[in-house]
C-alpha cells in the first residue's frame, strides 16, 4: 500500500531544525545550506499542507498552534528514523569488513582461505575490492588492505605477513619442450612471461637477473600479460617462464602444475604485508577479528603485530 500523503521529505528537516531553534538561521547553519534555501522549503511545506507554520513577529518566528502540534509529531517520528538508522549503522560496522588487495593476492592467496573465516563467523560479510594499484587505496575506503610494498603508503599502518622470495616458475610440459636445458642461458632465452608495470613495486626480469647474478638474458619471445594470475595462468598452459612469489604460488607447485626449472632464489626486505588505516577511531569486532585471524595465517607475523 502507498503511503500518503506524504510531504516533501527535504521540508520536513529544514522544519524540524527551524522549529527546534525558533530560528532559520541557525537551521541553516545546522544544515550546511542558505537561509534563504531554509525559507523556499519551509514555504513550499506550507503551500503543500495548506496552513501557516510560523508566525514572523519583529523579526522573530513562533510556531502557531499546527506548527507546534506538528513540530512535534514530525519531531518524534524523525527521532525513531535517526535511532533506527543508527542501529543498522552500527549493525553493518559490526558485521561487515571490507577488504582492499591487488587480483593476484585476492585470486591466489586470499580467496583460497577466506572459506575457513566465514565458517567460524558466518555473522560476518566480507567486501573484496581488488586493484592493482597500490595508489588506488587513496579513494578504496577498506577497513584492511593486502599489498606487496617496499615502502608502506602513507598514513597507513604496516604489519609484514611474509616475505618476499622471487623465483622462476614453469610448465613441466614446457620444460619438456624446450628440451630441458640445463644451463641459465638455454633456459632464460627461449619464452619469458612478463608482468607490465601496474604493480610499481614488484621485481621485473631484470631486476631480478642482476640480484641473483646472472646477465639479463634476451630471450627470443616476450609475453606481457598484466594481470598476475593470468600471468600464472600463461605458465601453467607451458606458455612460458614466470617469476613466481612463493606465498602465492604453493598449490600450484604441491600440485604439480608448476616446477622449479632453476634453484636460484631472491629474498629481500619487502614483504606482503597487512595496511591499516591511520586514525579511523574505534575498531569494530567485524574487523578485529578479520584482523586476528589473518595473522594466524602468517605466524611469522604475529610477533610483529601490535
């Protein structure tokens, strides 16, 4: 059933804090809008109920008999909105968390895992945004983020979840194609998959190359891909070689999908970490124990969390 008459809604605040405060300019100033805006929505509320509000006596307003029995009528019933308004605030604060990562680190590491969380708090939604870019959590409003840095972003809290070990990745059917080379050389010169430079700070072939002492090998083909676990994708269909994060690519080498052509491994400093926002003000227990949880998924970084 349609619920009417029903007056316009915009009228009925610039009302009520024009009758609380006896004043539109002080409902105007609550309100963020003109004087004048506080005027037009009052008399467009008169006009719609067919009665004077106000009465204007020496530049002061009084409420008249209607106003005043409607002042309060609309008073109370604003009143139950705001507080039921709040309850379902406050509801989705306590049962919702959203969480900020790049696709490779959703796809691949997150997404694998988050089953067990929601089993034991199936009180809880969870929210996943993925991106790429570690620039876009400047506009993602997240409660938690998931990125690979070397340098945390500003105003945000850093807490390492594991290290960085880069290393080479590939098909055993490709290995088989190419003839199971046994030297760098005939192995990193045939097909090299390559990450484009969305992820600013993941290593590069050539980065790599150099940090494990090798000549940065021209190889014959060149495949960019710029999505990570298409990239993986790619090496897994024998495509190619890809560099591979350890924490990100585990099933696959369990399983058998991908194997380690080389031994030569870089660890450095960089981590995955878990980014926090600065200054958001309490936490909610949705989030708290999101947050308890994923740590227990990374033991060697539990010590370092506060």
């Amino acid at each position: 059933m349609k619920i009417k008459p029903l007056p316009p809604l915009n009228s009925l605040v610039a009302f009520e804090a024009a009758a609380r405060h006896l004043s539109f300019t002080l409902a105007a100033h609550e309100l963020s809008v003109t004087q004048g805006a506080i005027s037009r929505q009052i008399r467009q509320l008169e006009e719609f109920l067919g009665s004077a509000l106000f009465t204007r006596i020496n530049r002061h307003i009084h409420l008249t008999t209607t106003g005043l029995q409607y002042y309060q009528s609309i008073s109370n019933a604003l009143i139950d909105i705001a507080s039921v308004t709040g309850d379902v605030k406050k509801w989705q604060g306590e049962h919702k968390v959203t969480v900020a990562t790049t696709n490779a680190m959703a796809a691949l590491w997150l997404l694998p895992r988050v089953a067990a969380f929601q089993s034991e708090h199936e009180e809880i939604d969870l929210r996943i945004l993925a991106s790429d870019s570690i620039h876009d959590l400047r506009r993602l409003d997240c409660d938690i983020a998931l990125f690979y840095c070397r340098t945390p972003p500003l105003n945000m809290k850093a807490t390492p979840l594991f290290s960085e070990q880069v290393f080479p990745v590939c098909s055993p059917s490709y290995l088989a194609r190419i003839g199971s080379p046994t030297t760098p050389e005939g192995l990193f010169s045939k097909t090299l998959l390559f990450l484009e430079d969305s992820h600013t700070d993941w290593l590069d072939w050539e980065e790599w190359f150099a940090a494990v002492n090798l000549p940065p090998f021209q190889p014959k083909n060149h495949i960019n891909i710029n999505n990570y676990p298409m990239l993986l994708q790619a090496a897994i269909n024998g495509q190619g070689i890809a560099l591979a994060w350890a924490s990100l690519v585990d099933s696959y080498l369990e399983s058998g999908a991908l194997i380690r052509p080389v031994s030569h491994t870089l660890s450095t400093a960089s981590s995955f970490s878990l980014l926090e926002p600065v200054g958001k003000g309490v936490i909610p227990n949705s989030v708290r124990l999101f947050r308890e949880w994923l740590l227990k998924q990374c033991p060697a970084a539990v010590a370092q969390a506060v």
